[in-house]
C-alpha cells in the first residue's frame, strides 16, 4: 500500500506489491536492473526464458526496427537453468517476485525444467513459453494447437506445484479457445500476448533484415491487437491474465488492466527506457488516485462497454 492506495494485486496465487512485472527477454535475470532502480518498487519479474542446457541464439542480424515497434528473431539464448539458479537468482535481492520461464521442445523438457526450477524457495511461479516449435509435429507451436497445448501444460501441472501461466501466441485463430484448453489441463494463470510472427524486407539488398527471416514484432504496433486478446480471454476464463504488448506508459497499462488483465508485463520498453516499469507502477497509482479507486486491484475488469 502507497499514498493512501492499496496497489498490491494477486496474479495467479502471486502476491505481488504492484501489478507491473518486467517481461521475459526485456528483462533479462533481474540484476541487470538493479542500477537503475530498486526491484522491489515494481511488482517483479519474469526472467528470461530458460532451457535446460545453455543454448545459443540466431546469428545477427536478429533485431531491427520497423514501424511502431521492433522485431526479434534472438532464439531464446540463455545460460540455461543451471547457472540461472546458482548465479543469478541468488543476486535478486529478497523480496522481489521471480517468475522463471521455461521454454523447449518437447512436454518432458517443460516438465523438467518446472521441477528444476521449482527446488528453488526463490522462484514465485512459472511462466511456459507456448510459442515454441514443437520438433515431433513438424514444428508447429504448442499454442497452436490445442491437444498440444492441453499436453504440455497438464506435464508441467503434474511437475510443480508453484503458480503456472502460460503465455500463449498470437498467431492464432481463436485465442479464447486456447486459453480454456489452458483452464482446463491446470494453468494457474495466462499470460498475453507474445511476440506477432512478422519480417521486414531490405529494398536496397533484396534481403530480409532478419538472419532468421522471420522474427517476433513487439512494441506499439501490436498493443490493440493485444488489448483484443486479453478482453476476449478475460470474458473466457475464470483464471486471471497477465497483459502484454506495446506498454510503453502508464495509460497502456491500466488499459490492459481496464480490459481484464490482473497485472501486466513491460517489454519492448525496457529497451527505450530503463526506468519504463517503474514509472508505469508509479503511473497506475496516480491514475487509480485521480479517479477515486482505493485499490488497484479494482482496475481489473472496469471497461465500460454499454452504450453512451
């Protein structure tokens, strides 16, 4: 509580004192950040995606600009979980919330890397990267298909009993349906969206700016596409949600938060600017002030819809 508002909010069994979290890949093993502000001023963080061995990236060019936001195509380079819990998670200072996400190709790898992940008392919860290529199905995403999805998520149920989300793709037809096979096989919470499946061409070169060819956008360009996604999953699930894409200021965010979504992660602005996620937090409770909310938490959910 801060200023007369109550800011603390509940993601998934989460207790966190705000309800801005750092997004995984922005955001690094936390320590990065501890220069420019303390962590305990925002609600935590998801760390960067895991897999159980130390793994490589996509050679460079693999980040470039593009209208409105910016495309990726890195591949998940991490130290892999090992190092994660030896080296880094022991320099996050006490107090601040952890999400580790895990990524892989295979049920089993996710399963293994929850069980991992979850002998650690500093690990809050577990995000699953859904938006990988699944290899013994032609490397379609598991949050492409349902039954593929339903497989991993209720593997990694029986792995942990810490808080899980999901993060789904986008590039879905129905995100609902998705969410509920979610809900269905244990998820504790979902997180959206990821990163929209994109390239972006070269005139001069005829060449794709990307190595990779085809990357993830991020960024502005994606936030109505994303606010779309979280208000359809929120009308679809009794779990909460986790909103991502395109935050930039604090009105970004209480427009996930309006939309349904129970916390929200700041991405592609790290980038931008260091201090995004803390000014973000601190935005929210001026807001909820300015329009007489004495709890954040109230936020969730409060989108007028009938007609004027």
């Amino acid at each position: 509580m801060s200023g007369g508002i109550d800011t603390r909010v509940c993601l998934a069994g989460i207790e966190l004192r705000n309800p801005v979290l750092g997004a995984s890949g922005t955001f690094g093993y936390g320590s990065e950040f501890e220069a420019f502000f303390d962590l305990r001023r925002i609600g935590g963080f998801v760390a960067k995606s895991l897999t159980l061995e130390p793994r490589w990236g996509n050679p460079p060019p693999r980040i470039a600009e593009a209208p409105s936001g910016m495309l990726n195509a890195i591949s998940i380079e991490n130290i892999g979980v090992a190092a994660f819990l030896e080296e880094k998670l022991p320099r996050v200072p006490d107090g601040v919330a952890v999400i580790a996400s895990c990524f892989g190709t295979e049920s089993a790898e996710y399963a293994e890397l929850a069980a991992r992940l979850s002998s650690s008392p500093r690990v809050a919860g577990i995000e699953i990267n859904a938006s990988c290529p699944h290899v013994k199905s032609g490397g379609i995403e598991f949050g492409q298909d349902a039954s593929l999805l339903a497989e991993l998520v209720r593997r990694v149920r029986e792995a942990t009993r810490l808080p899980l989300l999901v993060k789904l793709s986008p590039n879905v037809t129905r995100i609902a349906d998705m969410a509920m096979t979610c809900e269905d096989a244990g998820a504790d919470g979902i997180s959206l969206i990821n990163a929209v499946q994109a390239m972006e061409v070269d005139v001069e070169t005829r060449r794709p700016v990307l190595s990779n060819i085809l990357g993830g956008l991020s960024g502005p360009a994606i936030r109505p596409i994303a606010l779309r996604m979280v208000w359809q999953v929120s009308q679809a699930v009794k779990i909460p949600v986790c909103g991502i894409g395109g935050i930039l200021t604090a009105d970004d965010a209480v427009k996930f938060l309006l939309c349904g979504a129970s916390a929200v992660q700041v991405g592609t602005a790290n980038y931008l600017n260091p201090l995004a996620a803390l000014e973000i937090a601190e935005g929210i409770q001026s807001y909820a002030e300015r329009h007489g909310f004495a709890r954040v938490a109230d936020l969730t959910g409060a989108l007028e819809t009938r007609s004027v």
